[in-house]
C-alpha cells in the first residue's frame, strides 16, 4: 500500500469516526507516533495487539499492516 492509499484510508477513517484519528488511537493505547509512523511510512507496530488495535481503527484486516523496517 503506497502513501496515497494510506492516507485516503486515514481520511474515510477519520470522516467515520468524527474526530481526529489521533484522539481515537489515544483512547485504544495507540501512540500518536505508532499512528504517524503507519500513515507516512507504512512502518506497522510490532506487537500484534497494536497493529489490531491500529487495523481496527482504519477499518482493515489486520493481515494488510506490513511490518516493514524503519527508512533510513
């Protein structure tokens, strides 16, 4: 999934969800960072609970958040 795609799926979501996803991810443990770094980078968390956490969020299996490295 490339940055346009991710940020078209941040957008439906956050228009679903009426507030900034930010606030939504900070009321299911998510960090801000952990949010930020999937929508710029596609970099997913880690730990397995974030990334449901985070794919539930976005509306999304949680099979499509990659865990990829960090750019350089």
């Amino acid at each position: 999934m490339d940055t346009a795609e991710r940020e078209q799926l941040f957008h439906e979501a956050q228009s679903r969800h009426g507030v900034p996803l930010y606030v939504v991810a900070r009321q299911q443990g998510l960090s801000p960072a952990t949010v930020y770094l999937w929508r710029r980078f596609g970099i997913a968390p880690k730990r397995h609970a974030s990334r449901e956490k985070l794919a539930a969020l976005l509306g999304l299996p949680t099979s499509e958040l990659e865990v990829q490295n960090a750019p350089e």
